[in-house]
C-alpha cells in the first residue's frame, strides 16, 4: 500500500470527485479525514463506509471558505488522527452563469472556496508539515483553470487563480520538502454538473465528444484516483509546481 501510514485531509469528500480519492487513499492505507461543508451525518457516512472495508476514516465538518473554520478543522484533524500529511484542496462549486448572470454573491461564493479556502486551509497545515519536515499538498484545479469556456467566468478565474497559487506556494515551501501540485480533471460526472448531463443537453454532450481526441465525453470520478495517489506519495517527491491533466485528451487539441 502506497500511503500506509499516512494522514490525509480531503475536503468535499463526501461525493464525486473527493469522495473517489478518499476512498482510494484509504485503500493505499491512509487514515482519510472526510470533510463535510454542512452535515456531518453525511461525512459520517462516507467514512463508516470505508471503515467497513477495514480502512481508517474520521468524519468531520466545515465551511472551507471561513477562515476561521478552516484552521478549527486543521487542529481537529491533527488532535483526532494524531498528524496531516496529506492536503487535498478539493472542495468547490460551480455557478453557469454568462457575465451578465453572475452577481456578486455568485463572484464571492466560487472565488472564497475554490481559491481563498484552498490557500488558507494550505497555510492552516503548513507548521505541521514544517514540523515533519515534508508534505503534500494537491490542489484539484480544472481543465478551466487551464484554458476556459463560457458562461462560468468567476469558476474560470477561480480555477485559473488555484493553478498560479499552486505554483506560487511550490516555490516558496518546495524548500521544505512540501510538493505543492495540482490536479487538473477534465469533465468528469458528478453532482456539481449533473445540470449539464440532462436529457435536455444532448447536443452539449456530442460538443464534447467532438472536441475530445478519444471521443469521451464525462470520465468518472474512480479515473482521477491513480494520479491523486502518485501526487500524494513518495513516487512524487521531485515534482513541484506541476499540473497533471486528467481528461481522456481535452487540452491535448
């Protein structure tokens, strides 16, 4: 197992995306802490889950745009699980929203968590990587952090924002053996854009397969867990500052 004895903290690890890499984590070993924004009975969940399977899962909850429960859930984790050695940035939301839609509101929801939740939650964890003397930090970006589509600006330049973070924070703590990367999925099915998978968006979905080198259109969440895992272990020790796309060729064209 290639996370055995590991610590990892996973925020929105209660569905799609950070719930498929919790659930790996904890079959390569690690105790996973799954995060909740609001329900703790749902975080309950997945981790009881993968307790059955003879894994290690401690539930918990927070609002990972709020600061101040950002550090609350840092020293949480640390006093339930003993240590972090692992952070993935995971949680987010979308708005689809054309310029002229997005309100403020809809600006400041995407931009605290996507973005400023991330940053906080990476310095919340930082004094005890230091005291380790290493860490991994893997920051779930977006293929629309790398290149963009309409109607989503604010998820867009938070996205885009986490990919330049992810290199800014590489530079600066790379010296104490912390890898700061990102993970960049594709369209990937999950409940952030199920409104995007309706009956109704026959012809969005065939755009997508027309623009995707190996004609896929949703990949599934399992896909992304293989590159979570070498970001997150010992395999990945010389990589910094890095982006790794995962998305069946996408940005490829």
């Amino acid at each position: 197992m290639r996370l055995a004895g590991k610590v990892a903290l996973v925020t929105g690890s209660t569905q799609g995306i950070g719930k498929a890499i919790a659930e790996r984590y904890a079959e390569e070993g690690a105790a996973v802490a799954i995060v909740a924004s609001k329900s703790v009975a749902r975080a309950e969940s997945v981790a009881s889950a993968i307790r059955r399977k003879g894994g290690a899962a401690e539930a918990f909850v927070a609002d990972c745009s709020d600061v101040g429960q950002i550090r609350s859930l840092v020293a949480a984790v640390i006093e339930r699980l003993g240590t972090i050695d692992i952070l993935v940035n995971n949680a987010g939301i979308m708005h689809t929203a054309s310029i002229e839609e997005t309100t403020e509101e809809k600006w400041d929801s995407q931009l605290d968590l996507n973005l400023k939740g991330a940053f906080f939650l990476t310095q919340a964890c930082l004094p005890e990587f230091k005291r380790k003397g290493r860490g991994k930090v893997i920051n779930v970006t977006s293929i629309w952090g790398i290149g963009a589509g309409p109607n989503c600006p604010a998820y867009c330049a938070s996205k885009g924002g986490l990919e330049n973070l992810t290199r800014a924070l590489a530079v600066e703590i790379g010296k104490h053996n912390i890898n700061v990367n990102s993970l960049a999925p594709g369209n990937i099915a999950t409940p952030l854009n199920a409104h995007l998978r309706g009956p109704d968006m026959g012809a969005y979905i065939a755009q997508m397969r027309a623009l995707t080198p190996t004609g896929r259109d949703f990949l599934q969440p399992e896909e992304l867990t293989g590159t979570a895992v070498y970001l997150a272990s010992e395999d990945s020790d010389a990589v910094h500052g890095v982006t790794v796309t995962v998305d069946a060729g996408w940005s490829a064209w």
